[in-house]
C-alpha cells in the first residue's frame, strides 16, 4: 500500500472510532511513538509497547468526542490532526485537546508517529 492508501485509511479508521484497530493494522512491530512531553510516555518503542500506551489512555480518560481532519501526505509521511473533546479521570476536568499526528511509513507500516499540541 501506498503511504496515502495507508493514510486515508488509518484516517477513515479513526473517524469511526476505531482507533486501535488503526493501529493493529498499520504499526510496524518496532514502531516508535513520541510524546511531546517529559516522563516514561515520551517516547514507547514496540507495538507491544504503544498498544499500552493506548490502553493507559483509554483507562484514564473519558473521551466525549473526537474530530479527526487530514490526512495530510507529504513523500513517506502523513499528518492527522486530532480535536478530543475530554475528562482525565484524575482531575475531573473536561477539556479539549488539540493535536496533530505525524506519522512516518516504511514498508507499508507505520514505523514512527510522533504527536504534537
């Protein structure tokens, strides 16, 4: 597949909700995933690794609602931008995030992705 079958896809996925399965399928196994933030989620290798990831979030969040826009291909790379209508379960405070995606495909998967907001 090419980078934007891969994105248009991955987007179409994510629009219906289904973010994990976006990720099952397109992830590399050595997938990289970078937060833009200090700490242990800064930076997860693995599929194994950013499935977690996925699964903390989803266990301390209450997601309300999400827009999805792109995606965005340039050569091997691709942007989604990401409006999340949210509640951290720690605070209790509803907010919303705004970031956007980078990601990067090698052989048909997605080998890095990279999040910015």
């Amino acid at each position: 597949m090419s980078t934007q079958e891969i994105a248009t896809d991955l987007v179409a996925l994510c629009k219906a909700g289904k973010f994990d399965e976006a990720g099952e399928k397109y992830w590399a196994d050595d997938v990289v995933s970078y937060e833009a933030m200090p700490g242990d989620m800064a930076r997860i290798a693995g599929k194994d690794g950013v499935r977690g990831k996925g699964e903390w979030w989803a266990a301390n969040h209450e997601v309300h609602g999400v827009e999805v826009t792109g995606p965005y291909v340039n050569g091997d790379q691709f942007a989604v931008g990401f409006k999340m209508d949210v509640t951290p379960k720690a605070s209790g405070e509803r907010t919303t995030m705004d970031e956007v995606g980078l990601y990067t495909v090698r052989d048909g998967k997605i080998a890095e992705e990279r999040f910015f907001y």
